[in-house]
C-alpha cells in the first residue's frame, strides 16, 4: 500500500514537472536533468520500500518464531508446576502423619526422662536404706548375736535376693510399677502399640494412683489416635481431664482430643477444644499447634459472639 502511494506520488511530481515545462519557458536540458534525478529517488525509494517490507517480513517471522517457542515454554512451565505443587500436597499430606508420630515419640521420650529421674531418686533412697540394714546387720554381728537371730537375718538377705530375680511364678505379685510404665514408653516409642497398650492399662489397673497414672492414661487415648480410632481416643483423652484435673498433660490431652473429634468430623467440637488450649496453655508447644490448626481450618482462635 505504501509502495503504491509513493508510485502515486511521483507520478503526480513528474505530472506536475511537465506541467510546468509546459506552461514556462526553460531549456530542455534542465528538465531532462531534473526528471532523470526525480527517477532515480523515486526508484531509491522503491527500492528502500521492498527493503522495509522485505525486513518486516523476516522480524515478522522472528517474532512468531519466538512466541511459539515461549508458547511451548509455558505449557512445559505450567506442567513443572502442577507436578511441583502435587509434590508439595504430597508432602503435606505425608507430614501431618509424620508430625503426629513424632509428637507421640518426642512425649514418650520426655516422659522417659522424667520416669528415669524419679527412678534415680527412688534407687538412691533404696541405696540409703540398704547401707542403714547392712550396717544395723553389722553391728548385730559385731555384738555377738546367737545363731538362731543370724540365720534369720540370712532371711532378709535371700529376700532381697529374690526380689531382684527376673521371674515371676504364676500367680505372684504384678510387675513393679517403673517396669511397666518404661516398658510402656518403650513400646510406643518403638510402633508396638498394642504391646503398649497393654502395659499401660495394667499400669493403671495396679498403679492407678501414682503420679505417672496419668501419663498412662494419655497415652492410651495416643495409642488410640496413632491407630486412627479416633472415637476410642476421644473416650482416653476424656478420661486424662476427668479423672486428672492437676495432670500436666491437660494441654496435650485437649489439643489431641480436638484434633480426634475435627477427624471424626465434628469441626465445632473439636474447634472448641483447640480453643481451650490457646486460652489455657499459652506460649506451649500445644498452644502454637493448636493456632496452626484452627488458621488451617479457617476458623478465629477466639469464639465469636
């Protein structure tokens, strides 16, 4: 189109220089010259004209070349992205059920310890009142005691060694109440949950008033969670704020219950649960997971009037 203008153009020059000639005086020479010179820009400027269209031909094809190749860079992109963000739920999904067993391992382990320092106290009392027997022994045998009140304390001697034998016959006493609670920790630290579970109910069967009994009791309703028997784990954890109220596992024991009851579908409950440990137990580890759950479910950590 451009090329047919400039054509117009120089044509209606030429017209016009002829135009001229005609109507005025001049030599002829002079306007051979000046049409030989209005060709040669007119053909300069054809020329440039096919060399413009000729470049915007090829930039054309340059530039189509580069958007399908950034056409096909994006779909390749937005495929990396899905794979990518399915990678992404993957992991989310596989590290809440990290998390939980982590939390239980980190409790049981925690709760261990506490188990090992009472156990040291109570072995140094026993070493106390062992040295206090083996020395009153001493000084009944430095005084010259008959026979018969010696053998006899040979008695308590075969006692103790009894008492620290491995076996016991049927129908003898229960195990010691740090032998089943450690046994218990060990057991749900290391997966076996039903061995766990059993140590821990016959803990609180013989041992239901100690100061671990509670500790027990939780982890009942954790072995419970852990095997995704949310309604058995709801009923355990019941029991560690009913039957406990001084226990320090209360903030744990509600922020699992809440998690059990939102599993078992029960959002609201299980929403007010989490609610009682932010308000209860702030600045703890429940209290910040308690937070992240209720920003997950989209709920306010304060009930709303």
């Amino acid at each position: 189109m451009r090329a047919r203008n400039l054509a117009i153009f120089a044509a209606a020059v030429v017209a016009a220089i002829f135009a001229g000639s005609a109507l005025g005086p001049g030599p002829a020479s002079a306007v051979s010259r000046e049409m030989i010179d209005l060709q040669h820009d007119v053909t300069t400027l054809l020329q440039g004209q096919k060399d413009m269209a000729t470049q915007i031909t090829q930039d054309h094809t340059v530039m189509k070349t580069l958007i399908e190749q950034s056409s096909d860079n994006v779909g390749k992109l937005n495929a990396t992205m899905s794979s990518v963000q399915k990678s992404v739920q993957d992991v989310q999904a596989n590290s809440g059920a990290r998390l939980d067993t982590m939390s239980t391992q980190v409790q049981g382990l925690s709760d261990n310890l506490e188990e090992i320092k009472s156990r040291l106290g109570k072995l140094n009392q026993q070493l106390v009142d062992l040295q206090n027997t083996v020395q009153s022994l001493d000084a009944k045998i430095s005084g010259g005691s008959p026979a018969g009140p010696t053998g006899s304390a040979a008695g308590p001697g075969g006692s103790f060694g009894g008492a620290g034998g491995s076996s016991v016959a049927p129908g003898g006493p229960a195990p010691s109440a740090d032998t089943l609670y450690s046994n218990g920790l060990r057991d749900i630290t290391s997966g076996k949950y039903d061995l766990a579970r059993s140590e821990f109910q016959d803990y609180l069967r013989f041992y239901g008033d100690t100061d671990l009994a509670s500790n027990a009791q939780f982890y009942l309703g954790e072995i419970a969670y852990s095997q995704k028997q949310y309604e058995q784990s709801v009923v355990e954890f019941d029991k560690v704020l009913t039957n406990y109220p001084k226990s320090f596992k209360l903030g744990p024991a509600h922020l699992r219950k809440g998690l059990a009851l939102i599993e078992l579908g029960q959002k609201q409950a299980g929403v007010k649960e989490l609610r009682e440990v932010v308000k209860n137990f702030p600045n703890s580890d429940e209290d910040r997971r308690a937070r992240a759950k209720l920003k997950e479910l989209g709920a306010p950590i304060t009930a709303t009037r």
